[in-house]
C-alpha cells in the first residue's frame, strides 16, 4: 500500500472537505483515515490516504492539490508516508 500524508490548514470556510474529498474520489484515491479540528475559526486536517489505485504521479497529485488549495483558501500539503515518517523520527 503506498500512504501519503494529506495537511488542509487555512481559515475555516464552507466545502473545505467536500472539495478535497471530491479531488481524491475522481483520482481514485482512497482516504484511510482523517481527522479535523476548527480552533477560533481556523480550519485544520490531516489525512491519510491510499494512492495504490490511482493513476496520477505523487508530482501531479502534489501540485493539483497546492492549486486546488489556493482555489480555496487553505494551504494543502503531501507527504509520502515513508518521508514523513522519517522527518519525525529526527
């Protein structure tokens, strides 16, 4: 299973989710796990999910999702899992 790291941060607003959600669901990336706070009006996520299916390069999905997070107001980051664990691990 290949996992990566999906982080959502920005001011709260409506469709956050829905939005990435809909992103992964149409590149036939699962989400394996997920968890989400709002603290004084900002919006915080993590993610993590299953890029075995999908077709798409991590580059691209990387990219798309920075896009998709300008579009919307939050910053959107990706991690390979293997990289994030080791970052943590320092």
């Amino acid at each position: 299973m290949k996992r990566t790291i999906i982080t959502v941060v920005g001011k709260d607003t409506v469709g956050i989710i829905a939005k990435v959600c809909t992103y992964l669901a149409e590149n036939d990336i699962n989400i394996l796990d997920i968890s989400q706070t709002i603290v004084q009006g900002y919006f915080n996520m993590m993610m993590i999910v299953d890029t075995n299916q999908t077709s798409r390069h991590f580059g691209d999905i990387v990219d798309e999702l920075a896009a998709l997070g300008e579009e919307i107001g939050v910053i959107i980051k990706c991690q390979k899992e293997e990289i994030f664990d080791t970052m943590h691990r320092i």
